[in-house]
C-alpha cells in the first residue's frame, strides 16, 4: 500500500470541477440574506467561496425582476477572492435546465442545487428537503442543471442527512447525484431535515460518505465556532467546511480559520463592520429600503458588542425602530463612544 494522503488544511487550495478555490472555507447559501454584500463580506475576510441565498428557478424563468436584478446580483468586487456560486431551488427539471442556463449566463461560478431546505412551504412544492422522498426526480433535477450549464459549470448539491432522524436517504441520494447525473461536489448537512438547526449533527455519516463518495464532501450545518469547525472537518476529512448561521454578523471567524486570527473583534471593530454594511445595504437597496432590511442584521453585530444586557437590549429596540438610516448611524454613536451614548 502506498503511503496516506496528508491530512488537508483549511488553508490549502482544492477543485471544485474546473474551479481553483483558494481554501477550503465556504460561505453557505442563507436564504434571504446572503446577498451579493453579504458574499463580498466573507471573501474581504477570506472565505475562499462564497453561495447565494437560494434563488427560484421558476421566478428565473419568468423573469421576475426582484429575482433577476438583485438576488442574482454578483458584483465585480466578489471574484477577486474566489468563485461565486449561485443556488437554485425548484422540482421542475425542465424549468432547472433553463434556469441555470441563465445563471451560467451572467457569469456565476457554480450552480448549487438546495434538496435539503426543511421550510414547509418549500417542502409542499416539492423542493428542498422533499426531494429526498423523490430520488429519482432529484436526479432529474440535477441532470437537468448540468445540461443547462452544457457542463462548463460545476454543479453542487446541498443536501441533509434524511428527512426524519435516523434516515440516511441523503447519504443515498448522494451516490446517485455523482453517479448518474454528474455532480461535481456533495455539500452535506448531517442532520435531518424535521430537526431544522436542532440536535447534534452525525459526523460519522459525513466521514462514511466521505470515504465511499467519488466526489468532494463539503460540511455544513452546526459550524458556530472556529475550533469547532477545525474539529468536525478533522473528524469528517471533508473536503472543505460551508459556514452558514456561525457567520451571521461574525465574519471574523474566516480570518480565525484562514488567516491565523486568533482574538474575537473590538467593539470599534465590529461597530466598522455594521457601518460597512450598512454602506452596502444602501448600495444595493436605497436607503429607504436599506433602513428596513437591515433590521434583520442589526441583532448579530449587537449580540457582538461588549454592552451589558441591558444597554443592549435598548440599543436593538432603538434599531429596530428607527425610521432613517442616519437615526441609526446616530444610536451607534459614528461621532463618539457607544458604550457611553447608551449609558
């Protein structure tokens, strides 16, 4: 026998089919929040790639304009770190063809497939999470995906473990999305889909799969730290780690897992941060429909501040509801000390 492969380090390069990704830490498609910003966000502090939030394929083929100006949105800034990848959800095979040839057409990167949504109302079309119930339509489905793209995109499949716990349906379905309808990589969230975020996610599943699949496993799912990440990708031998809700308002932790970081963000820091963001919000959306949107974004960088309960408490209130960006910019004091404007 020959010797073993080294073990792998999150620092070093892979392929992703044709693609050269810089380091094995991925940004995971966020439904409704990984936006073109949010993508750039993670590469400025060194995700290698990065996946959209999960993007109809119907809503593609009909041109929907919200769909097709904004959520498909890929800014020149986001491919100087790495690829970008779009995700596409759906159950019609012929409408996923059409779609990702679209998105092949804008210059996406790679085309990821969401089979593992657990959201009801994406289950009852079909989509998500309920395709592990229906595998051979799943391998329609991805077939179709690579012939939209005529193969000169990779196409990932984002899957979870099984639809109830102790199911490996999607350990299953995983061979046969490689096998027969060329996958090019197996994004794997090793818990089921009626747990949502809940429970311990199965390792030993992700690392059988990653032995017995003859693609790269990328894990996902219960990363929230980075000594956490280092330790399930060791366990699992994965091919690269996807950070999904562990880098909501926390991407410090890429540099932590890529760049040797080692301290958690200043209050200045993470403060730089929000008002980045909140440049970037009204980049893509206006400022008044910025101030709205960012409402969701304000609770992970004040869960971040070095405030005590209380003064965080009515700092978020104070964000929540206030009707102009520059009210918001004043509660985070630009000109002065935080800690003492909400004292």
């Amino acid at each position: 026998m020959g010797a073993m492969a080294p073990p792998k380090a999150l620092t070093e390069a892979w392929s992703l089919g044709p693609l050269r990704v810089p380091n094995r830490v991925m940004l995971a498609p966020l439904a409704g929040i990984g936006n073109w910003f949010v993508r750039l966000q993670a590469k400025r502090y060194g995700a290698g790639m990065a996946v959209s939030e999960m993007v109809s394929s119907h809503a593609i083929r009909h041109g929907n304009p919200k769909t097709c100006n904004e959520m498909l949105r890929i800014d020149p800034r986001e491919r100087l770190d790495g690829p970008v990848g779009i995700q596409l959800f759906g159950e019609d095979p012929a409408t996923m063809r059409l779609a990702a040839a679209h998105v092949a057409s804008i210059g996406a990167d790679a085309i990821d497939i969401n089979m593992g949504c657990p959201v009801a109302k994406v289950q009852k079309t079909g989509a998500g999470a309920a395709l592990l119930a229906d595998p051979d339509r799943a391998v329609a489905l991805a077939a179709a995906a690579v012939e939209g793209t005529r193969g000169r995109l990779p196409v990932t499949v984002k899957l979870r473990s099984g639809l109830r716990p102790g199911e490996e349906s999607g350990f299953e379905l995983a061979h046969r999305l490689v096998e027969e309808a060329g996958v090019a990589a197996i994004a794997f969230h090793p818990r089921a889909a009626a747990v949502h975020h809940k429970g311990v996610p199965d390792y030993e599943l992700t690392a059988r799969l990653v032995r017995s699949l003859r693609a790269p496993v990328i894990l996902t799912g219960g990363l929230s730290d980075a000594a956490e990440v280092r330790e399930a990708f060791e366990l699992t031998g994965a091919a690269a780690v996807m950070l999904a809700r562990g880098a909501l308002g926390n991407p410090w932790i890429f540099s932590q897992l890529v760049r040797g970081r080692e301290l958690e963000p200043a209050a200045e820091e993470v403060l730089a941060e929000l008002h980045w963001t909140i440049d970037r919000a009204v980049e893509h959306l206006g400022e008044q429909r910025a101030t709205r949107y960012l409402r969701k974004f304000y609770p992970w960088y004040v869960a971040r501040l070095t405030l005590d309960s209380a003064a965080s408490k009515r700092l978020l209130q104070a964000l929540q509801t206030a009707q102009t960006l520059a009210d918001a910019r004043a509660l985070l004091a630009l000109e002065g000390d935080p800690l003492v404007a909400m004292a």
